[in-house]
C-alpha cells in the first residue's frame, strides 16, 4: 500500500544515480519514508508515478521515539507523478520532514507539495531549488512550515524532451548555473553531464 518503489522505515541510505519510475501504490508511489528514515538521494529522477491517496512521488510520515524522517534530496528531478487525492509530488503528515537542494518539483499533479500537521507538524526546506509556481504550488496548512531558502526560481526548467522521459535541462534553461557550488552537491546530473 505504501512506497511503490522503495518503503523506508526505521533506516538509513544513500541512493545515488537512480531513477525510481512508473510505481502505483496507495500512498508515496515512488518512495514512502515513516519512524526515522534519514535517506540522501544524490543524482535521482523520481517520475511517473502514480497513487490512489496522497503523494503520487513521495509520502512523509511520523517519528520513531522521537527520530523524525527526514530525507536530503540532491540534484533530485521530481516530475510527472500524479495523485488522485492529494499531492502529485511531495506529501507530508504527522512530523514528516524533508529537505531539497539543487533539485527541481515540477509537473507534478493536482500540487507539487502538501505540507500538512494531522497529527504533528511537518516541515519541508527548499535550496536553489526550482518548484513550479513556487510556494503557490503547494498546499500548506497553517501549523506546518515550508522553508523558502536562497537561491529558489519558479522558471520552466526547459526539460530537453519530457515527453520522451528526457529530463535533461536545454541550453536555455533557467536552471542552468543556478545550483550551489559543487564543493557541496555533486559535479555531474544523472547523465554523467
């Protein structure tokens, strides 16, 4: 029912050079995270997945005496997951917690996030990120935070081919030079570019 992909509960992983695609599940169709997982993900592409409930790409959830779940996602493509209830992209409950840097949340559907506190707050941080319609693009309820950091566009990123699964970014791409430096995320995308 949770976590088409990959279920984490209770540990730790470094995913790396993965893409985690085509996955149906009742909630978290690519990924589901619950009681302390602290996965990073470096160099993924997360798409076309797909729920019946919540989080069509991932669904975040509680804490495990008091070890919350809070995945690092690096140079992460999140696209084209859908959900028919809440959240295409990103959905979090009861103390989910999340961080993205240098990644892109875009074409996800109905919303690219949904940060929600039933039972406890959950929290989700954004770094030289590019999040289709920014902050209007989630659902935030008033007891949960999205932390807009520096460095955050809601441009196109000018997908070479999405159609064709073809995430790459094209010339032009706004996304283009306006990750950290490489001195903190990976020097090359899933491509080896």
């Amino acid at each position: 029912n949770q976590g088409g992909g990959i279920y984490f509960s209770r540990s730790n992983a470094l995913i790396e050079n993965v893409i985690i695609r085509n996955n149906i599940a009742y909630q978290g169709g690519g990924l589901s995270f619950s009681n302390g997982s602290g996965q990073v993900f470096k160099n993924v592409l997360i798409e076309n997945n797909s729920v019946t409930a919540n989080g069509g790409a991932a669904f975040f959830s509680s804490s495990y005496n008091g070890i919350d779940a809070e995945p690092l996602f690096i140079n992460t493509t999140i696209t084209n997951n859908t959900s028919n209830g809440s959240a295409g992209g990103l959905y979090f409950v009861n103390g989910g917690f999340a961080t993205l840097i240098n990644s892109i949340l875009w074409g996800n559907s109905p919303t690219q996030a949904e940060v929600n506190s039933w039972p406890a707050a959950s929290e989700l941080s954004l770094q030289y990120s590019v999040v289709e319609d920014g902050v209007g693009g989630m659902i935030i309820d008033e007891n949960s935070t999205v932390n807009w950091l520096t460095g955050n566009i809601s441009s196109d990123p000018r997908f070479i081919n999405p159609d064709l699964s073809f995430y790459s970014l094209a010339d032009l791409s706004p996304a283009i030079g306006a990750g950290l430096d490489t001195t903190i995320v990976p020097t090359t995308d899933i491509d080896g570019n």
